[in-house]
C-alpha cells in the first residue's frame, strides 16, 4: 500500500544508535533515524522535561528541515488522578512545562499517561484536572492521553474514550499496554477491527484518522503489563501484521511509534516493511 503521510519511529533513542560514531551524544538522533528510513520520533521527557538548549535547537531545526513527526512524552511522574491537592498542582505544573516544550518544538503530540485508579473517582478527577490544564495552555488541545498496561493505571480503552469526549482531545493507543491490560485482547485482525471500530463510533472518523499508536510485544501477568518484549521473538503478541490490514482497510495514516524493548529502531522498520508490502 502506499505509506505516504504514515509515520514510523522509535520512542527515545535505541541501543543501536549509542554503536554509531555518534556515540553517547544524543544530538543526532534525528540525523540517525532519517539515514535509517524513518520519519518520526518520540521525545522522552521521562524523568522530567530537559535538554541543553543547544541540542534543543538542533533537533527542532532537523525536524522542520526534514519534515519529521516530533511527538513528545510526558514525565511518568505525573498524576491526575491523585487526591492531594498538592501532588495535583504539581503535576498541572510539570504538565505545563511539557506543553511549553511542545510550543517551542511546535509539536503538535503530548503523550500523557492519566494515572491511577486507587480512588473511585480518578476518572472524574483526571477530567476535572486536565481540563484546567487545557484551558490554561494553547497547546493544551494537543495532550494526546495512553492506554495503559496495568489494571491499577487508568488508562483502558473505555476510559480513554471517556476522557476524549469529556475534553475534546484525540487518544493515543498504546497497543502493547491494551494487550496486556485485557490478558491477551489482540491475536488476530478482528481484534484490531474491533478496536478502531470503537474508537471511530465514539470519537469519530478524525479521531482513527492520525491515530497515534505505540506498538510493540508485550509479557503480561494476571494484573496486566510485565515489560515489553523484543521484536525479534517470534512467538511475541501483538504481532503488527495484524493491524496492518486493518490499517489499509481503514484508509488510516497513523503515527507509529515502536516501544519494542532495545530494538525500537528495528520495530519501526519492520512496521515500514509490513505496511508497504501489504
Ligand atoms: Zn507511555
């Protein structure tokens, strides 16, 4: 199929590139990942949004010269589902500077991963504080909320759906973590099916158009994600090929990132490889 306008890219920088003459300086990663074929990349802001201004500017200049899909994730540490108001207010922050980030790179992408359902009411309130936080911001609109892995996380598909009705927002689906979360959900292409369908009747045809999808196989235990697999193991699930006819029977130009544990770079690839032969 023709993969124009569909982007594939690694989350963070992957083992391989630290082999290359570019060595321990993450500068180049953009450099790196177009030589290699690809055209999109996610920016962990893991442990906090970071980065000298230097490196800044060179991968914002790279990613507008080569028209490259920037998105950007935000720290784990937020929570907006907690009741301490103090732990809110923090989190709004950090958000905050997330979105600042976003603005500078005009990165139209915030991954954002909802929290925690240790309270009844954590879907109310992560609305609730989401919303002040899309209100205060311009590029607020553009947080794009993950499925998550673990049933202690909120973050299923229903409640993303829910939140992205309730703000207006676009989901992000984490493959994987759906996966894992519901015990092994995605086997075949009906299970795929199912899922954009879903998303498509609740949020719309605009929602499924540019989805933004983390990919990668995934171990899970009784209480949803264990860690993200290599991409090389061959009995490894979700499998991509999968959602890849589902992908052109839906005329869908998503953004593809692989999650695939030390071998992103090798899973975007295959993701390029499976779409165009299809
Ligand atoms: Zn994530």
């Amino acid at each position: 199929m023709d993969i124009n306008n569909i982007y594939f890219g690694t989350s963070g920088v992957p083992d391989n590139y630290f082999k290359t003459r570019y060595k321990k300086n993450r500068k180049n990663i953009v450099d790196w990942l177009l030589d290699l074929g690809l055209n999109a990349y996610e920016h962990l802001y893991t442990y906090g949004v970071r980065g000298s201004d230097e490196k800044n500017q060179y991968i914002k200049q790279k990613i507008n010269e080569y028209n490259m899909m920037l998105s950007l994730h935000s720290p784990y540490y937020i929570v907006l589902t907690s009741d301490k108001k103090e732990t809110i207010e923090n989190s709004q922050k950090e958000l905050i500077k997330t979105l600042d980030a976003a603005k500078y790179f005009n990165c139209k992408r915030i991954v954002l991963h909802p929290g925690f359902t240790n309270n009844s009411n954590a879907l109310a309130s992560f609305i609730k504080n989401i919303k002040e936080v899309i209100n205060n911001h311009e590029y607020g609109k553009y947080i794009v909320p993950e499925t998550m892995g673990k049933k202690s996380q909120l973050g299923s598909l229903e409640d993303i759906i829910a939140i992205c009705q309730e703000t207006g927002i676009k989901p992000s689906i984490d493959f994987g973590h759906l996966h894992a979360r519901d015990l092994g959900c995605l086997n075949n292409e009906i299970d795929f099916q199912n899922v954009i369908i879903k998303l498509e009747k609740e949020l719309g045809n605009e929602s499924i158009k540019n989805l933004h999808c983390h990919f990668y196989p995934v171990a899970y235990t009784d209480k949803g994600e264990k860690v993200h697999r290599a991409v090389m193991e061959d009995d490894a699930l979700p499998k991509f090929i999968h959602f890849a006819s589902i992908i052109k029977e839906f005329n869908m130009k998503p953004v593809l990132i692989s999650e695939s544990h030390n071998s992103q770079d090798i899973g975007a690839l295959q993701m390029k490889d499976i779409l165009s032969k299809i």
